[in-house]
C-alpha cells in the first residue's frame, strides 16, 4: 500500500469526525487509505409487480429467488424440510443454501461452501468460472445431505453434513468423474449413483455440443466410485436431430421405475428440458415422445414480459404426494439484455395418463404468479419487490453479500469502526483475475435504487473509492471519489477491455469527507448520482447510461450484475 504525506486541506479531512449507523456508534476519525460506508440500502420497484398484486396468502411471484440465483437445485428430508441450492461460480462464500417449510417462503440460512478450504483455486478464473451447477441430495439410509458440484479449475467434489443448517464437510475430489454437473441418486435399497454430463463417446464428438450422460455406482459407506462408469444417453432426447449439451442431469424413481431428466439446447433462448425413464438407474433409457417438458424457445420474441432460457430444472414431491420443480429461466427488457442473470423459478408438475411428468406443454408461458395450497405467505420474501438496508452492525457479512475469488478479510472489516464497513485501498484493480477489496450483492431488479454513504478522501490521483457495478472483467460501471492534484471528483468510469474510460465527472469540495452515492436501475439504463449533504440533495451525474453493457447478451458469462463498494490504490 502506497503511503503519501497529505496536503494540509486533505489532512484536516482526514481528522474529520463521521459517526456510522445513524449515529449510534462511537465516533471515530477516517483512516488514511481507506473508506469507510455507513450503510447500503437496496429497493427494487418493478413494474410488473405493481400491475399484478398477489391475489391471496398461498401466492407467489415467479421468479421465487428474484435475481441471479442459476442452477437450481432441490431436495428434501421427507420430514417437510425443502432445501435448495444454486451456482456462484468465482464468488465467495460459495452456493447459497435457501430452506423452507412449504416451498413458498424461503430463508437463506447460510452457504454450503462457507470457508477457503472448500473454495480451491478461484484465483486468476474469470468470473464465470469456479463452482458450476451444485446438486443437493439427501440419502435417507444415513440421514446425510449432500453437495456435489463442479469447480472448473479443480474437478468434481461434494461435501456432506448431517445438519444442512450448520458447516459442510471438505471436498471430497470425484477424479473418477469427470465432465460437468454431477448429481447425487440414493435408491430405496441403500445404493447410491452419480449422473453427470461428459464428452462424447472416445472424446470424439459428431457436432459442436454434442454430449453424453453418464452413471457410475456410489458407496456411500467409503466416499468412492465403484463399478463402471457408463454412457446412458448419448447426444440427446432425439439423437437424429444434434441436440447440444444433454446437461443438468438428474434421476429419479417413482413407482418403481427410474426417470432421468437433462436440460438440451444450450442455456440460452433455445433452453429446454427433457425427461427419460427406464427400468434401472443405468437404463436403457426411453424418451418421452413429448419432450420438451420446459421450454420457451418458440414462443413470439416480442411478446410482452417474456420469460427466455427456461430449462436446468430439479423435482421435489410434497409429503402429501404432490410434484413440484424448481427451473432457471432470464427476463430480458429487450434484445435479450438484461442484467438479473438466471433466475431461479417454480412451478407444480403435472403427470400425464401414461406416467410421464412435465412442467408445460410446449407453446405455453411460464407464470407470472403461481399459488400453493396450504401455504401462508411471510412478510419478508425472495420474489416481487422488496427493499433491503445494510447497517453493518454485525461483524459478520449478511447472507446477501458476497466478495469475489476469496474471503477478501484482509481487505474490508466490521469492527474497525463499529455500525460501518471499512474497505481498504488495496493494491489491485476490479479488472484483475483476483481477490478484490469489493463487498457486492446481486441486482433483484430491473428497476431498483441502491445508496451508500462514505467517508473517504483519497490521497493520491490513483486512489479510489465508491460504487462499483459489474458484470465481468471488462464490464463495469464505477462511481467513485478521486483526486487530480489538489482537486476532488465525483467520478463515472467504464471499464472495458481496453481499460477505463471516464463518462462523467464533477468537482466538490476536497473538504467535505463524507459524500453519498446512488446508482438507479430503470430497464436498461442507469442513472448515477452523488450528494455532499447526507443524501438531502441529490445531484444527477449522469443519466441513460447504457445497462445493457452489463448484461449477458452483451458480455456473455453465466452469472448477473453485482453491485456494491469497492476501494483501490490503482483506479
């Protein structure tokens, strides 16, 4: 960390006094090379929910984890405990674990992956790499959960509890399994199997994304592969036709016989989802003549509010017998550009007179509003709109947030200056394969504002400090305080693959300490915004700045937009 002698007016800033959660906390003085932020308020307003408010108490919205929560992953203990789990990929703490009681209301209650040892060699991946598409399973034979999951720069692994609500073991590498998405069976008789997506038969594929399915027996007893490892279904549901990526897979058993289900066609518009069944875990397999049994790829592009992408699912059954799916789908504004990511959506599952089970048939939309009977909806919930203040009383990160490649401990703390989060100017740059001094969380919405108050004061012309939006290494809206010689800025930079580059920028008074930062969401613009009074007078920085810089159909990648502070010694 650079250390520079301070000016005489940046000095007097410095020992300037700022009191953090609404003055509650001891006072304390700004710490040279760091910011320091009061809190972080997040409030989603979308449209849609006010033009279809919820009819009764046993309605919900779909998406029912409204933001990028991909790859979604379902079990449940048979004692009315559901538990669900979806993909981070490079950020930290790794696979959110949701729990409800009656698939309606969900509580996020930790993250299966919670510490470094689970998380190897995050470090130099891009964004969308690390943990791909985790599965969660419980075995009743020994009353265990478990985990499994592919980290793209290690391999496959699972990791195992017997209390979901608590820590996870650490991985338990799967070298005999190679490939993407692996997915825990356990049978009735004790036996356990795992299912995952793999190359073509001898690595030599027909076509591009030409793949295969392929089981091998599990022991849970000793943690190991045991037996042949062998191909159930090769290129997909019509073999005739090249599916692409038969992924996602898993199996289930019904009235005795074996169901396994696989997303084709890729995770973009052409998403779907297809189910086999046969009479063993290893097949042979037959698929149902109506496949797909999710999709919206042919459906009019222009239609109003489209739900794209749907596919990726997992099935639960009730206590009472009833089925119901979880799936990831995207809500694009226009274009396909969106900055939410892949959301996570539920449905009921129906079953056909010959005992086949599907989500729609092809030609339908996805809902907008679901109900599920006997269900009592909270005050507090994971879909429609919502608002969220961060006090950062507790000095432990809430399960909203999260940081990128690593802990990033060394860089930020909740108790240097109690009721605030404290992040230094670290020697790296948001653009950089590492671990960053960002705390972020995801955008829940296409409309949204989200707010902070800082106190910082930067000491030289490559320090920075603020609210950084982002997509990717090369995607990146920042608005930030900084210094040009003795001058201070309220500053808008875009990142690109050819580095920043400056939108806007306005000059304050390098007395003032403490300013406040907003940025608004409204489709696909954003508006950026400052104030130098505590939020009582906001003033527009820039506005109809392009969000679908952010998006995926702009940036590619499998994750959304994240936003959140961020501070650095060379931006």
């Amino acid at each position: 960390m650079r250390n520079r002698i301070l000016s005489m007016p940046v000095a007097l800033a410095v020992l300037s006094i700022v009191s953090c959660a609404s003055g509650k906390a001891p006072s304390v003085s700004p710490r040279s090379s760091e910011a320091i932020f009061e809190s972080f308020d997040y409030t989603g307003n979308d449209s849609i929910y006010n033009a279809n408010p919820l009819p009764d108490k046993s309605s919900f919205y779909n998406p029912i984890l409204a933001g990028w929560y991909s790859d979604p992953s379902i079990c449940t203990n048979g004692k009315g405990d559901y538990f669900l789990a979806t993909s981070t990929f490079t950020f930290f703490p790794g696979v959110p674990l949701f729990h409800s009681r009656d698939l309606v209301n969900w509580k996020q209650v930790g993250n299966v992956l919670s510490r470094p040892s689970q998380l190897q060699n995050l470090e130099k991946q891009h964004v969308s790499g690390g943990i791909f598409a985790p599965a969660i399973s419980y075995n009743p034979a020994n009353e265990t959960y478990y985990m499994v999951t592919t980290n793209v720069g290690a391999g496959n692994f699972f990791v195992k509890t017997k209390d979901p609500f608590g820590e996870w073991s650490d991985p338990i590498m799967l070298p005999e399994v190679q490939g993407i998405d692996p997915a825990f069976f356990f049978d009735d008789n004790g036996k356990g199997y795992i299912v995952n997506n793999d190359d073509a038969p001898e690595a030599k594929p027909e076509y591009p994304g030409h793949r295969t399915v392929r089981v091998v027996e599990f022991d849970a007893a000793t943690d190991k592969c045991v037996g042949e490892r062998k191909i159930v279904i090769n290129k997909g549901c019509r073999p005739e036709e090249k599916p692409i990526w038969c992924e996602g897979p898993h199996i289930y058993k019904v009235n005795g016989e074996y169901y396994l289900m696989t997303a084709e066609g890729g995770t973009s518009t052409w998403h779907s989802e297809v189910i086999y069944r046969g009479k063993t875990p290893f097949g042979p397999y037959v698929a149902y003549e109506g496949n797909p049994i999710l999709t919206q790829r042919t459906l009019d592009a222009k239609r109003k509010d489209p739900v794209t992408c749907a596919g990726h699912a997992d099935l639960v059954q009730t206590p009472e017998g009833d089925w119901w799916g979880v799936f990831l789908a995207v809500r694009p504004v226009a274009n396909d550009r969106e900055n939410l990511g892949r959301e996570t959506f539920m449905m009921p599952v129906k079953w056909t007179e010959d005992g086949w089970p599907y989500f729609m048939k092809e030609g339908e939309t996805v809902p907008l509003v679901v109900s599920k009977p006997g269900a009592v909806r909270g005050e507090e919930v994971t879909f429609g709109n919502y608002s969220r203040k961060e006090d950062f009383k507790s000095e432990k990160l809430g399960n909203d947030w999260m940081t990128l490649r690593g802990p990033s401990t060394s860089y930020y703390s909740l108790t240097d200056v109690p009721g605030c989060l404290t992040l230094k100017c670290a020697d790296v740059k948001s653009s950089d394969k590492a671990e960053l001094p960002y705390v972020c969380r995801r955008l829940n919405h296409h409309d949204f504002e989200a707010a902070t108050n800082m106190t910082f004061v930067p000491e030289h012309d490559s320090q920075s400090a603020g609210i950084l939006v982002l997509k990717d290494e090369t995607h990146q809206y920042y608005l930030a305080r900084v210094k040009k010689g003795d001058d201070h800025y309220i500053q808008l930079r875009k990142q690109t693959d050819k580095g920043k580059e400056t939108l806007a920028e306005q000059k304050i008074d390098s007395t003032i300490p403490s300013v406040s930062l907003k940025v608004k969401g409204k489709g696909l613009n954003y508006g950026f915004h400052y104030s130098v009074d505590g939020g009582k007078n906001w003033q527009l920085l820039a506005d109809n700045v392009d969000a679908g810089y952010t998006s995926t159909a702009v940036a590619g990648g499998f994750t959304g937009t994240v936003i959140g502070p961020y501070a650095s010694n060379l931006e």
